[in-house]
C-alpha cells in the first residue's frame, strides 16, 4: 500500500506540471476571416524535393490547394516547369485561388530558359488566376547570376506578359541593387527577422518588418516613385536551432504571423507568409530549422491555427501516457526490492525513475519529429535506444545506492561505457557546431539522460553516504565501475571543456563576419562585445555548453578506487 500511494503521488505530479507547462497560450488577435493574403506554396511531401527531381502527383498538388483554399485568398509559387508544377494554375482556380507565379532561376542557361518560357506561357493562358509574376527568387543572394543578366530575364518576361513582374530576395539586395528597383513592376523584398545577422526577439519583429519596409519604400522613391512593395516572404520558424534571441517554436510561429497581419493591415502593407507546408527535403541544407516554417506539417496535419490559442505540443498528453507506462514498468519490475526502502528513499527512487521516463519520452518525440528521411529515423531510434538502456542501467545503480547494495561489476562497466560513449558523441557533435552552426541544432535533448542521470546518481550517492567531497562526484564511484581509466577520462573531460570553448568563440565570429552585423556595429571594440552578448544569450548554446560541463566534471575528478 506505501509503494502504491507513492506511485499514484508520482504519476499524478507528473500529469499535473505536464498540464501545467502546456497550457494553450494567447498569440494575439485571430487572423481576419481565418485567412491570409497570401501563402507560399511548395507542393512537396516527404521523400520528394526538387534537388533530387521527386515531384508530387496532380492528384496531391489538388488535395494541398483544397487545405489552401481553407487557408489564403492567394498563394505564391516559386517555379512553373519544373515536374507537374504547370497544372497549379488550373487547380487553384478550381479551389478559388489567386496566385503569384514564380519562375525559378540558377545558374544553368538552359534551365533558365525553360523556365522563363512556361512562365509566360503559363500567366498568358490564366490571366484570371495568375496576377503577378516574380522572376527568380533570391538568385543575387546566392551568387546563381550576375544583375545583368537578371535584369535580361526580367525584360523579357516584362515584354511577353500583361502581368505585372518583379524579382524577389532579400531585402538588403535591393539596397546594394538599386538598379533593380527601376527595372521591375513593383519591388519584392524579403524579411525573415530570425535570418538576420542582427536577430531578435519575436515580440520586436513586427517593429523591425515595419522598419525595414519604410527604408525600402524612401530608397525605392528616390528612385522610381510610386512603386509598390510586395513583403514576398515573412514568417518564422516553428522549430530548429536558436539564433542570438530569436527562438524557434510552434508558439512563436504563430505569433509572429497574427502580429505581422496586424501591422500589416494598419500600415496596408502587401504580404506573403511563408509557407504553407513544412519542406522536409531542406532539412539537408538547413537543418531541423529549414524544415519547420509551414502552417501545416509534412504530412498535412495543422501545426497550428489562425485563430484562437495554440498549444506548443498539442499532442502533450500522449507523452504523459508513454512516460507513465515506462515509469509503471520500473515499478513493476522493481516492486519487490522497493519493499526494503525508506519512505525517504523510496520517494527518491520513484521521482528519479518518473523524471527518466518522461525524458526518455520527450527525447523520443523530438527526434521522430525531427527525422525527414529513413537514415534520420534510423539515427533518431539508436540514439533512444542508447538513451533507454542507459536510464535502464541508471535506475539499477540508483536503487543499489539507495539499497547500500554492491553493484555488479558488469552493470558499472556498462555504465561507464555508455557514458563515455555520449561524452565522445558531445565532442563530435560541438566540433559539427563550431565548423557549420548556422543551421544545426544544438543536439540537447540527446544527452538529456547522461546528464541528467549523472546528476541524479550525485544527488543520490550524497543522500546516502551524507557527507559531500570530490570524490563523490568521480565517474567510476558513480557507475560502480571497478576499473579506474584516469588518463583517458581526464583526456575525454579536458576535450569537452576545450570543445565547448571553441564553439563560444566561433559563435561569436560568426556575428563578427556577418555584413550586416558590421553596418550596424562599425565600432570594432563594441562589434567584438555584442557578438559575445548575442552568443553568450543564446539558451540552446548555454545548455548545450551547461551539459557539456556536467558530462566532463565526473571525468576531472581525481580517480579513485571503490
């Protein structure tokens, strides 16, 4: 009856900070009617993407334009030959859609020509459906094409179609190519505050989007007055890698957007919200971050609403019901030896083995959300796999501790492996991070148990030998591991303490290098002190650098035999 009454305190306390941390939150006023002016669409599913020439089926392009209509009055599109992208113009008009017609350019002639050929072709024969046309998307900014020949292309489509024509990127190229502003119909610009080298929060976005478009708007009437300014992309990431302050998440997401509308319909700015399908093939490109900008998910399930609250992770509660059922399991197979326990200790154990499961849980989530392709799904399920055999063995160990049991020497030696196995995947991982950290994400939640379940077992070994000294702290006293490695531990601690150094510091040199960042900071002295600022604030870098520590102290600690 004690274990029962502690259990069912365990679970209900578990259920209650789950409901408590997911509350549906207040994002702002409802988008009007429920609809958008405009949306981008990509057409593409899972294991489809236009870099390897996997285009979705009519029939799939006419079930996403039937969730568009629900959605926005228009859509945008990016490319009009490639695949069976030319049937969109016929089925948006059968699902009452406007459209912004995009022809995509590179730096391959013959592409280019096709594409711009099917754009015209295709704004001439749906005049009713086809309004606008953008030709090319961001091409300046990846270095795809010279402004010469840009402006070629956009001349010829200007003389074959009725429509009006612009070119889209972003905004600061309009700055440095003020020629383009006299060559297109109306100006194009792109606004993506949590790509900006200068990143913010998403309270101070729609302040920022309003800045940026009134420095446009006195540039482009200085030049060509009267044009107008298409916003062709705004929005923000649901998920992915925090940049300086601007954090990704579903919450955010959809904040941003009610407050872009907002300022949108008090200034009566033109706007395209990007996107309206999370895109899972740019996830090789850009990351969890790349993948994550859509109104509804790959798999064509609502990330969240237009109007009324949002819940971060409405599906919160199915994460309660998986860590109950593996903290049920350790219960069950522990009954009998909880049995000997204290109330204090038992109580320990119980909290201990509920926080692992709901961990293992969480982690198991995030990363089969975060997983776009088999190889993805196949490293997400051995790093739970390593993760559940871990807290497996973790558990054990902390009962034996609570118990004043002699561990078996293989159950401490196993221990110790695994740990030093996920200390050797930290520094793999933070070494990926200093090298290309724009668009990978601080793996975290990966190390979620080896931190947390070292942390526990120190907490544990004080509460039962009652006094507090280094020697408690010592990698082999925690696993129970009877054979001492100092040399090697301390190589492997030393080099996560290095590791997590030289990622601050390329964190911040990648502020330093940035463009813009140095238009706004010429001073170099205060360049150098707000790039450590903006990188030393970044939550996922001061946790991931926070586990790295707690994984390298064991490590330092002088070796001492149990």
């Amino acid at each position: 009856m004690r274990i029962a009454l502690f259990v069912a305190w365990v679970v209900l306390l578990n259920v209650c900070l789950s409901w408590l941390t997911n509350l549906p939150q207040d994002v702002g006023s409802d988008v009007p009617s429920g609809k958008l002016n405009s949306l981008s669409f990509a057409p593409f599913r899972e294991g489809q993407g236009p870099m390897d020439e996997k285009f979705p089926t009519p029939e799939q392009i006419d079930a996403d334009l039937r969730l568009m209509g629900e959605k926005t009055h228009s859509i945008r599109t990016y490319a009009s030959a490639e695949g069976s992208m030319p049937v969109i113009p016929a089925l948006a008009q059968k699902h009452g859609l406007k459209m912004i017609q995009g022809a995509w350019l590179g730096s391959i002639k013959a592409d280019n020509e096709t594409e711009i050929a099917e754009v015209i072709r295709s704004a001439n024969a749906n005049p009713d459906v086809v309004k606008r046309v953008i030709v090319g998307n961001e091409v300046l900014l990846r270095g795809d094409l010279e402004p010469e020949q840009l402006i070629e292309y956009i001349r010829e489509v200007k003389r074959s179609v009725k429509q009006p024509v612009s070119y889209a990127d972003v905004w600061s190229m309009y700055m440095k190519y003020p020629e383009l502003i006299k060559e297109v119909d109306f100006i194009t610009i792109h606004i993506l505050p949590y790509w900006e080298d200068e990143p913010i929060t998403v309270d101070q976005a729609p302040a920022h989007i309003e800045r940026i478009y009134r420095q446009v708007q006195q540039e482009a009437d200085s030049i060509a007055p009267g044009k107008s300014i298409l916003i062709g992309e705004s929005g923000w990431p649901g998920a992915g890698r925090q940049r300086g302050w601007a954090v990704p998440s579903v919450v955010n997401e959809a904040k941003f957007i009610r407050k872009l509308i907002e300022v949108a319909n008090k200034n009566g700015f033109d706007y395209n919200i990007v996107e309206a399908f999370n895109q899972s093939w740019k996830s090789d490109f850009e990351g969890v971050v790349g993948a994550n900008w859509g109104l509804y998910s790959v798999d064509r399930k609502e990330v969240f609403p237009l109007t009324g609250k949002v819940y971060e992770n409405p599906g919160w509660f199915n994460g309660v019901i998986a860590s109950t059922i593996l903290f049920l399991v350790i219960v069950i197979g522990c009954w009998k030896p909880l049995q000997s326990l204290s109330s204090m200790r038992l109580a320990g154990f119980l909290l201990f083995s509920q926080l692992l499961a709901l961990l293992l849980a969480s982690m198991a989530e995030h990363l089969w959300y975060t997983s776009y392709s088999d190889w993805q799904r196949l490293q997400a399920g051995l790093t739970v796999g390593l993760n559940a055999l871990l807290a497996g063995l973790i558990v054990r160990r902390s009962y034996a501790l609570l118990a004043n049991q002699t561990t078996h020497p293989k159950l401490g030696s196993w221990i110790y492996t695994l740990y030093i196995l996920f200390a050797g995947f930290a520094v793999y991982k933070t070494f990926g991070l200093a090298l290309n950290g724009r668009y990978i994400s601080f793996p975290t939640v990966a190390v979620y148990i080896p931190v947390i379940g070292v942390l526990g077992l120190m907490i544990i070994s004080y509460m039962t030998e009652r006094s507090y000294s280094l020697k408690t702290l010592e990698i082999n006293r925690l696993a129970g591991h009877q054979n001492t490695k100092a040399n090697q531990d301390k190589i492997m601690g030393y080099a996560l303490l290095i590791v997590g150094l030289a990622l601050i510091i390329r964190e911040s040199q990648a502020f330093l290098e940035s463009r813009d960042f140095i238009l706004a900071y010429p001073d170099v002295s205060e360049r150098i002190g707000m790039a450590l600022v903006f990188s030393v604030t970044n939550c996922q870098l001061l946790g991931w650098l926070m586990c790295l520590a707690i994984l390298a102290l064991p490590l330092l600690v002088k070796d001492n035999k149990k």
